[in-house]
C-alpha cells in the first residue's frame, strides 16, 4: 500500500534531506527515524478509529451486540499521511 506523506502543519509535501524529511512551505522537519514512527503512529490511530467506527456500525445493526468504545489516544504529529478511517473502510469494501 501507498499512502502520500503530509506536513501536518500546512499540508505540503515534504522534501528528502540528507537526515530526513522537510517541509519546504513552512520548515517542519524531522530525521527519517522520528518521521517513520510520526508516519507509523498516525497510521495506527486512523486504523483504530476506522476499526472502532466498524464495530459501532455492528452494534447497531445488531442490537443483541453492545460495543462500548474505548478511548483513542491522539498525539500531535510533525507528519501524516493520507490514510484516514474513511479511506481505510472504503479499502475493505465498507462505506462508514
């Protein structure tokens, strides 16, 4: 899967450099280590949002099913990408 890397300040996509990523538009920059698990974490918590809206929607359908969601922990991110729940449910078919 491909997914196109963001600023998460201004939305531009970032340049290579020669310890890691930056931003051209507003200078946020990070080491290729610190924007891989900036990437990695944004893309598990969209992933975990998605998941948690999937099981909602069968609570629902289901009555006889009680989903009780739990709390997401969100941080702030120098990078993210374009992976959001939408397009995680509309890649295994669902729509939200």
């Amino acid at each position: 899967m491909t997914v196109q890397v963001y600023c998460a300040n201004c939305g531009a996509s970032p340049i290579p450099t020669d310890i890691g990523i930056r931003c051209p538009d507003c200078g946020n920059e990070a080491t290729r280590e610190a924007a891989q698990e900036d990437i990695q974490a944004h893309h598990d918590e969209m992933a975990a949002i998605a998941l948690q809206r999937k099981a909602q929607k069968i609570g629902k359908d289901h009555p006889w099913i009680t989903v009780s969601p739990g709390e997401i922990p969100t941080r702030d991110y120098k990078f993210i990408t374009d992976y959001t729940p939408e397009n995680v449910l509309a890649r295994a078919g669902e729509t939200s």
